[in-house]
C-alpha cells in the first residue's frame, strides 16, 4: 500500500495553485493519472520519487516512512528506489542501448528479455542519438524496469509509439508489473489510451 497526503504549491499563468493530493495506492496495482495541462501531474510523480520535496506531506510505503515533513523525514531518491520513466526520456547521450541496461542491473538475462519486449536488441550498440523517438522512449521505459522496482512511475510513457508497437508491447509490459508486483503510475494526455490497462483512475485538478 502507498499512502500520499501533500500539499505543493505551483507555478500558473493564473496566478498560484496547490496541488493537494490525499490518495491510496494498492500495491500491484496499476493507476492512470489525467488532467488539463499544468495541473501537476508530473510534480506529483516527482513528490513521490522524492526529486522534488513538497511544502507538507507524508508518504508511506506499507511500513516505511519515506517523506514526514513535519518528522523531517526526507528519504533520498536513491534509497527510494523507483522506476521512473520521464516525458523527455533523460538518456545518456554517450552510452548505449545495452550500457543504459548495464547501468541499472548486472542481470543480463532480464536485460536480454527487455531488449526483446522492447524490440531493441538489434540496436544494442546503438547510442540515443541514433534512435527515433520511439526507439528513446522505449528505452526509458526498459530501463526504468531494468531494476525491477517496486514502484514505478510513468510520464506519458507512451506518447512517441505508434499504435501498433503500443498494441504490441503493453500487454507485454502488463505482464512484467504483474510478475514483479510492481505498483504502477501512468501518467497520460489521453485518459482512453490505456483503457482495458489500468485498475484504477485519478484525475488531478489544482485548487
């Protein structure tokens, strides 16, 4: 179970706005997050992977603390250990496909079994720069699962993918957080385009 109570203040062309978020999480489970642009969607996901602190708040996984700002409690984001799939992909310009996987896990049998999922194994030694969108984005995404998180958060995972890898790669996604109970976050433009995915819905609207 992840529980989330914060409150964080936000930037708008309207003026200010809080983001105020008081919600429950089921472990395994798999939650889809929509709402108008700037709401802070990706804030929220950021809150959680503890890169970006809120003004107050707690945040619990099952029996772990790992933010309290009353308690000043501020678990890193390394010990946080959350899959995190980012909007501009954050890859490295000077490593490739399989060193992105290498940097995660030492596993290579899970990172073969990715590269496959991910449709990537031939560009195994390819750099980013060398990838379509697409290709960068499912990198990010298989890299977020190379360590086999527990939590992962994803921000518009699939906006760069065309309808038939989409097609193809999520139900093989779905197993994988299935097999690893992994509780799972999506973060999406388009509240239809996971449907059939998820278990749950939230939509963000700041006050």
């Amino acid at each position: 179970m992840i529980s989330v109570d914060i409150e964080k203040k936000l930037k708008a062309y309207k003026g200010q706005q809080m983001l105020k978020i008081s919600a429950q999480f089921q472990s395994g489970s798999i939650t889809k997050i929509f709402g108008p642009s700037g709401a802070g969607k990706t804030t929220f996901l950021k809150i959680i992977a503890g890169l970006i602190d809120p003004e107050k708040g707690e945040i619990k996984v099952d029996d772990n603390t790992w933010l309290d700002t009353s308690a000043k409690i501020f678990l890193s984001p390394q010990k946080r250990r959350v899959g995190f799939v980012f909007q501009n992909y954050a890859l490295f310009p000077n490593m490739t496909v399989r060193q992105h996987m290498e940097y995660a896990t030492e596993d290579n049998k899970w990172i073969d079994r990715l590269l496959a999922i991910g449709k990537l194994e031939t560009f195994a030694k390819h750099k980013p720069e060398y990838l379509s969108g697409g290709q960068q984005q499912r990198l990010s995404i298989l890299r977020a699962m190379a360590i086999k998180p527990q939590l992962l958060l994803m921000d518009e995972p699939f906006s760069a993918l065309d309808p038939k890898m989409k097609s193809e790669l999520i139900p093989e996604l779905k197993t994988l957080w299935k097999e690893l109970g992994a509780t799972t976050l999506i973060v999406t433009h388009n509240p239809h385009e996971l449907e059939g995915l998820t278990d749950a819905e939230m939509e963000i609207d700041p006050t």
